[in-house]
C-alpha cells in the first residue's frame, strides 16, 4: 500500500522540493548544531548547564538543543506545523535530534536521572484547528527512544498570539503565567521539558516556573532548535 501511495504521491523534501524524502539527505547535511548557552543569561555554558550565579528558585537547570533555527530546517519546521507530513517528519526531526543530544555529556548525564518527558502544550482550541500538537508528538516519540516515561500534565490556559510575530517584550508578556498543571497529577522530581523552537526562552521559562512550584526540582529545557 506504501509502495503505491509513493508512486502515486511520491515523496518530496518540504525544504528543497527533491523528490524521494520529505526531508532529504542534502538537507539534512547542512544543519547547524550552535554552540550551547546558560538558558538564563543565554551566554556560553558548558553543556548548557546554567551558570551558577544565574540560578534561582524557579530557573532552568540546564538547556539542550539540537540545531541552529535556520535555512532547511526552519522550512521544514514550518511545513511541518501546517502542512500534512506530520507522520513522517516526527521519526525524522526526532531521531536527528538525538544523534546530536547523545554528544551532549552534561544532558546524557542528566537522563541516566531517568527524567520524565514533559511536552509545551496548545491551547485547546488551536490544537482542535490543528489537529495535533507537533511538540506533543516529538516528545513522545523522544521519550520512547530514550526509554523515560512521558507526562501530559501542563495546560495552556490563555489562547495565545503567534511568539514568531512578536517582539521580544511582547512574547514574554503573551506568554506570562499561561499554563496550570492538571488536576490529578503529581508533578515529578526531574523533567525533560521539551518544544520544537527556542526564541526568546519565554514559553519555556514560564512552564518550568509553574512545575518548580508544584513540585519539580531538576529540569532541563530541549528543543528541535534555537
């Protein structure tokens, strides 16, 4: 049947249009890993671990990302949210983004931890529009590959505008106290809290706020890319 469907409609690569992969090879070649940076004052850092004086009560312990938010890859991301590859992107996205954390020694060590896999939430109306949240599928292909449990614990409570079209004071005000945990769930120790895109760090900073608050000592925040 998969055979005939690719004859039929053949596969094409969402960023340079070459027939034969969604995301082709050539593609995948020019991805950029940056280098790694304390989540807080966003300077260099070794592993991404925050710096010391930067941590408080309710900071990131630590920050992973894969590739440089750009070129192939931005296109791709793109596609990925709003056009129909979404079954074949998410094993792509994800098992690259993995062949590049495996290098990341501090967020390996992090994971023999064995974290669970939290997932940035939509709000329930955009993912009804959608029909899907991206990050929710790549964080839970991720925590399968990696073998830690996954959590769907945090809610969106306010309907959002796009972080992308905004500036910088703009999305950490659009963002600011926006998510609550979900009734019935203990909120565990140490967390992977994972979204596809880091700009600002404002989505992920304000959901490790309200998960330190109800419980979570250790996370460290993991996207796709920056």
């Amino acid at each position: 049947m998969n055979l005939i469907l690719d004859i039929i409609f053949p596969k094409r690569c969402v960023s340079c249009k070459k027939f034969g992969h969604f995301f082709c090879i050539d593609c995948q070649s020019k991805l950029i890993t940056p280098f790694d940076i304390c989540p807080v004052c966003k300077l260099g850092s070794v592993y991404g671990k925050t710096h010391t004086k930067c941590k408080s009560i309710y900071s990131l312990d630590g920050f992973c990302v894969a590739f440089v938010y750009r070129d192939s890859l931005r296109k791709a991301i793109h596609k990925y949210k709003y056009k129909p590859y979404i079954e074949e992107l998410t094993p792509i996205f994800t098992d690259l983004m993995v062949s590049k954390i495996n290098k990341n020694f501090g967020f390996m060590s992090f994971i023999k931890s064995k974290p669970t896999v939290i997932s940035i939430p939509l709000h329930w109306y955009k993912k009804h529009l959608r029909g899907f949240n991206q990050t929710e599928l790549i964080a839970k292909y991720l925590a399968k590959l990696l073998n830690l449990p996954y959590m769907d614990i945090l809610k969106r409570t306010k309907y959002t505008k796009p972080q992308s079209s905004l500036t910088k004071k703009e999305r950490q005000e659009n963002v600011e106290n926006i998510f609550k945990i979900k009734t019935n769930f203990n909120v565990p120790k140490s967390v992977i809290l994972f979204d596809d895109v880091w700009t600002t760090g404002s989505t992920l900073k304000n959901a490790t706020k309200i998960l330190k608050e109800q419980g979570a000592e250790t996370i460290w925040a993991l996207t796709l890319a920056r």
